[in-house]
C-alpha cells in the first residue's frame, strides 16, 4: 500500500506546487505591468503629457484666469516646458499644464499626478533623493532687487542695517544674514508678491532670492523696480521626474542642448527679461547627469 500510494500523494502535490507557481507567476506579471505603467518614461508617454509649473511667477509661470489650459499660463519656465514637450514627440493638444508649488513639487510627481515639473526648480542634494533631475536648463544666481531710485545698495555688504524680505520657508534671506554675517533687519512676508509690494510701499529696503524670479518681478513693474546685479550663489534650474526615469532625463537633456544649439533659449532669455537689466547666461549649462 505505501508503495501504490505515496507516488500517487507526490504527483499530486507537485501538481499542486506547479500550480501555485503558475498563479505567483500571472500575479508578479501583473503586478509588473502595473508599476511600468505607473512609471512609463516621460521619453515614450502617451498623451497627453502633464506639467506642472508656477502660477504666481511674473516672467517665470503665471496664470492668466482660473481655469488650467494650454494656453493659460505664461512665462520662460512655461516656454522652456513646451519647448521640452515639442521635442519628445508631443503636439501643442496632448500637453497640460498643472500648478505646483514650492511645496508640493515632489509628491505631485511621486503620486504621478504630474509627469514632468518646470518651475523655477533648484537642483538640490535633498530634492535628488525624492526626484530625478534632467537639467539644469539655467544657472540662477541669488540677487537683489531694489527700488530704481535707490542707488546705495550695489551689493550684499551694503545691506547691512537695512530692512530685508524674509519669505515664510525661504532660506534667501538667511544666506545674506546668517550665511554672509551681514547684519540686515528681517521684515516678515508670506511670499515674494508680499515683498514686492513692501519694497514698492518703501517699507522695506531690498528683496532677495533667485534673480530670475527677481528680473520678473522688475519687468513687471514698468521701471520702478531694478535688479542690482550682484550675484553671490548658484541656482541650477532643473526639470524635475519621477525617480528613476532616466531614459526620460536623457531625452530632456537632449532637448535642452538643441534649445540652446538653435538659440531658442538665448531668445527665451531676452523675451522674458531683456527688460529687467538682469545680465543672463546664455551658454548651455552642464548638466547634472541621469543616474
């Protein structure tokens, strides 16, 4: 008996291990072709392609109106997204454009509500363990804007007892006070509108942060705002995707370089700031790599 019946117990249970094998199998494949579908590469997306970009940024990403579209918002950060989008393969239909914050950029591109984020994005060591960067597609550099008819504040040492914007969740003013051991008076501000209005009212001296955001704001105040062009750091402007995509941050680089091959981005530059008086970079910036 035990010879007749334990071939026929251990047929049965490779039967049955086969079988599960198979369903762990259809399971895993399944499971797979979920998670690339959820991380399918920015390089060969389906449209339509969603970026998500700034609102709030005269010059960089503005909004015209409430409603999202195509054609609402306004800006170098947004030109530099299409100019983007156009050379991965997408016609003007299958872009969306998405508002972001500062923030709200990482978790927006981790969840896949957003698939790529142009907006005034500066490369971080932080920022790179949460997303991957193509890019930079500009070097920033932290400046000062003051009032035009102020002419004593030609640099960061000159603020030195004189009131300064302090941004909620900003660290510009801290590099001036704290970083360069200058010793100007914060004056509290939700955000860069708020300085600029303050700076306009003359009840602050200066504003400082990026001077692509700064040359915006100049622009937009038909002269009576300048920039003082005097850069004291770095700020590289990167095009923010999912972690990993690195296909996709080959392709953005790509299209970066013919950008400024073909002098889209010098005439981008001048477009959106040649009014400010901000001296801009015009060479293609060296790229931070995909890996």
């Amino acid at each position: 008996m035990r010879h007749t019946i334990r071939p026929r117990r251990a047929r049965t249970l490779r039967r049955t291990a086969a079988a599960l094998a198979v369903a762990a199998l259809a399971l895993a494949s399944a499971a797979c072709g979920t998670a690339s579908g959820a991380e399918k590469s920015v390089a060969d997306h389906e449209a339509p392609l969603v970026i998500g970009v700034k609102a709030d940024q005269p010059g960089l990403g503005q909004r015209q109106g409430a409603k999202d579209s195509y054609d609402a918002y306004t800006g170098f950060d947004v030109d530099i997204a299409k100019y983007i989008a156009a050379k991965l393969g997408f016609t003007t239909g299958e872009v969306e454009f998405r508002a972001v914050t500062s923030g709200n950029r990482e978790s927006l591109l981790r969840s896949g509500a957003v698939d790529m984020v142009v907006a005034s994005y500066s490369i971080t060591p932080e920022r790179e363990r949460q997303v991957l960067f193509g890019g930079p597609y500009y070097v920033a550099h932290q400046d000062i804007l003051v009032r035009s008819s102020d002419t004593s504040i030609r640099g960061v040492k000159d603020l030195a007892h004189r009131k300064l914007c302090k941004v909620a969740g900003s660290t510009s003013w801290e590099r001036v006070i704290k970083e360069g051991d200058v010793p100007a008076v914060p004056v509290a501000a939700p955000d860069y509108s708020a300085c600029v209005n303050l700076l306009r009212d003359k009840k602050i001296d200066a504003v400082t942060t990026d001077d692509l955001i700064l040359a915006g704001y100049a622009t937009a105040s038909n002269g009576e705002l300048r920039v003082v062009n005097a850069p004291f750091s770095d700020e590289r402007y990167g095009v923010g995707l999912r972690k990993g995509d690195v296909a996709g941050c080959e392709a953005v680089n790509k299209a970066i370089t013919s950008m400024y091959q073909d002098a889209s981005a010098q005439l981008l530059l001048a477009q959106w700031f040649g009014k400010s008086g901000l001296e801009t970079t015009t060479d293609v910036p060296q790229f931070e790599g995909c890996s």
